[in-house]
C-alpha cells in the first residue's frame, strides 16, 4: 500500500500550479550524524560603521536621523526607478524586453544592531508591522504601481550584506512571477468555489495537524504540504484579507506573535542566528481582488546543520525540485524546537 512517509510521490502545489518530488525514503532519520555548531558572533547594540544604524551615514551624503523605532528610506541602490522611461525591444518573435519602473524602499526594524525578529519583543515587531501595512497602503494605489512586494533576506547566507535588522520594498510596475501564479490559481479557486483557496487549506491542515508549526487566534504557521525548502513554513492569516491594510490590531499583534515564534523556532533548530528569505504575498495593486489571501512564505536554505545547507542542483534545476525530510518531519522538529530563545536559555 502506498505510504507518503515510505515511498516516494509529488506533491501539488496549488499557488503555483507546479510539484515537488518527495522521496522520505532516503533519509529516515534526517537529524542523525553530525551536527556542527559555528561560534556565536553577538554584536553591539550601536555600530559605528553601519549605514543604517542610527545618526550614521549613508550613501552620498545622506545621512539616518537618530530614529527611535522603524526607518523608512528609498534605498539608495534601487533596483527599480521610477523615472524609467517607457519603451520596449523585440527581435524575431523570441526575443522581448519591456522598461520596468518603479520604487524600492528599506525599512529597519529597529535603532539596535544587535536584534533580530527572532529577538525582539513582540510590541516591537507589532511596530515593523504597523510600517509595512502604511508602506503597502500608500504604494499600492499610487500611480504606475503594479505591485508591493516586501521581503526580509536574513543573513550572509541568503546575500544579506548588513546585519542590522532590516527589510525591503520593492514596487515594480507590474505583477511579479510567483505572486502571478498565485494570483491565477486562487482566482480560479474562487470562482469555482465562491472562497479564498487558502481558506479551505488552513481548515484542512488545521484538521490535520500534522504540519503546524505555530498557531494563535488569528494566524496559522504551517510547513506546507507541498513544501520544497527542508524547513519552508507559510503563514496564513485564519480570516481571508487580501492585504496587511486590512489586518485589524489585533491581527497585526498576532501576525508579529507568529513571526516571532516561527524565527525563534529556527534558531533554536540548529542554536544559530537562522538564514531565510522572507516575503510577504498580497493582493496586487488594480482592484479589490477578494480572491486573494494574505500569507507570508519563508524560504530558509539549511538542511541538516548550522553549515549544512540544500542547494537546487541536478535533478531540481533541470526537473523538478525534490526534498528528502517530508513536511510532516520539518514541522515536528520546528514545533520542538520552539519556546525560549537558545540564547535566554
């Protein structure tokens, strides 16, 4: 008979309409052998020479005010202008290319250099998540914006190049790839069924129970079924908005509660700051599109240790991607290894 956690399958992603081959069979037991550690590198709450500490320098002559909370500034290497202007290139039906426009913002989560989501309070996090619900309600609707995504890169890792904790916003003209295929799947699913996809999903996983990482009132933390990173976990808002704008206080509270609780998970997996791309998925800038509901994915890279990391080679670049720890396995040890802060222990 067959068993997912025997024999290897593909599993369906729904958002993006692509698979994922699961073989559980080749690693039974992913966290035997070795397990290295690297040397905790604590560092100051103020930095001299970071530029996005408070009251230090920037690009040019810019300079960060003495700010006492979040930070808001357009990022001064932009990847997207906003004076772009329009035009496009074609060469013999194959070859296309289209100016893209738009704005790219920074946003620190904090004047300490020292902290990450994983350590900061949950008011504070509450704080960073009151700035990108007014970052995502004042640029989605301004003119020549197609959508907001904001994301974290966490780490050396993941091409982070500062530590200090901080995210950003890039704002493009039109609808980026993975939020594009998200955007025609749900869509469809709520035409067919008259509710968000994510709705139904989050009833069936909290049947299940198998996958639950974190769970509050407001906010489900899940390593999804069709996951493809070794520790990947999506958070899903419990009540179907389609943007953080439309999160009430409370939600916001919960939503910075989740966050929390899922990157402390990780650094306690491996008792080191954790690695991971960060995103948030929301409704996109022309419309109410009520199909569409708010979720976070987190992408982290590290398979079996603190050095020890997955890389898409092979079968996966050329195929399809594959995992060898099932979902059900990752959640079960993000679940243990949640609770107190490896370094408040």
């Amino acid at each position: 008979m067959f068993d997912l956690t025997e024999h290897p399958h593909r599993r369906y992603n729904p958002l993006t309409g692509e698979w994922v081959l699961v073989s559980p069979h080749r690693t039974k037991r992913p966290w035997q052998g070795q397990v290295e550690r690297v040397s905790a590198q604590k560092t100051q709450p103020y930095d001299a020479k970071c530029y996005l500490c408070p009251g230090n320098s920037r690009a040019g002559k810019l300079q960060n005010p003495k700010y006492e909370s979040t930070f808001v500034f357009d990022n001064d290497f932009a990847a997207l202008l906003p004076d772009t202007p329009p035009g496009s290139f074609e060469a013999g039906g194959l070859l296309r290319a289209e100016s893209q426009s738009g704005v790219c913002k920074v946003v620190c989560f904090s004047p300490r250099h020292d902290l990450t989501i994983a350590e900061m309070e949950v008011a504070d996090i509450r704080k960073v998540v009151d700035t990108w619900a007014e970052q995502f309600s004042e640029l989605i609707v301004r003119p020549g914006i197609g959508y907001v995504q904001i994301f974290e890169n966490r780490g050396e890792m993941m091409g982070c190049s500062n530590p200090h904790p901080h995210c950003q916003i890039w704002a493009p003209s039109t609808i980026p790839n993975e939020p594009a295929k998200e955007h025609a799947t749900q869509e469809a699913f709520f035409k067919a069924h008259g509710k968000t996809l994510l709705s139904d999903y989050v009833e069936l996983e909290l049947d299940l129970g198998e996958r639950i990482v974190a769970l509050n009132d407001a906010f489900l933390a899940v390593v999804p079924f069709w996951a493809v990173w070794p520790f990947e976990v999506m958070v899903i808002a419990r009540r179907p908005v389609t943007g953080i704008d439309q999160l009430t206080g409370a939600e916001r509270s919960a939503f910075a509660d989740v966050m929390r609780r899922v990157t402390t998970g990780y650094d306690n997996l491996f008792e080191i700051s954790f690695p991971y791309t960060m995103g948030l998925h929301q409704r996109p800038a022309g419309g109410e599109h009520p199909f569409w509901h708010f979720h976070a994915h987190y992408y982290p890279p590290l398979l079996r240790s603190a050095t020890v990391k997955k890389f898409m080679v092979g079968y996966e670049m050329l195929a399809t991607p594959q995992r060898d720890i099932t979902p059900e396995a990752a959640a079960e040890r993000l679940r243990d290894a949640g609770g107190v802060h490896y370094r408040n222990r």
